[in-house]
C-alpha cells in the first residue's frame, strides 16, 4: 500500500512540480499544504526523537543482546502454548 501511495501519489506530485505548466502549479500548492498542514519540521522532530530512542536499544553488550533474543524466544514458545 505504501509502494503504491509512493509510486501513484509523491511521484506524481514531484514529477509534476517540475514542470511549468497550469497542472505542475496545482501539484505545488498541493505539497505546499501538505507540508504546512503536516508540518515537514514536526517530521523532523519525531525521526529524531524516535532515533534518539532506539540508539539506547543498542548498547554493544552482547549479553543485553543475548538476553533480548532468550526472552523473545521464550515468548514465542510460550504463546505457542497457549
């Protein structure tokens, strides 16, 4: 769904912003809204906080790692169980 809105959606809009006529105008008010709407700076924050957190998902120990991968196993085997 997400290749389709990419490939139907965004490349038309991009493909037609670039060209000079009545319909590329239309596209780039079209991004324009969608960026003031949806804030392209508020995006930003939110990759950036989400990537702040991760990177504390990843210490360098491996027995943390090791850990992770027991517990999820267990999990799974255990809601196989069920």
């Amino acid at each position: 769904m997400c290749a389709a809105f990419d490939k139907y959606v965004i490349d038309f809009l991009v493909d037609r912003r670039g060209q000079d006529d009545h319909g590329g105008r239309v596209a780039q008010r079209a991004v324009r809204q969608l960026r003031d709407r949806w804030g392209g700076e508020s995006i930003a924050d939110v990759t950036m906080g989400a990537g702040t957190r991760f990177r504390r998902l990843q210490t360098g120990s491996i027995n943390g790692y090791l850990y992770v991968i027991v517990v999820g196993v267990v999990a799974v085997m255990l809601a196989r169980l069920m």
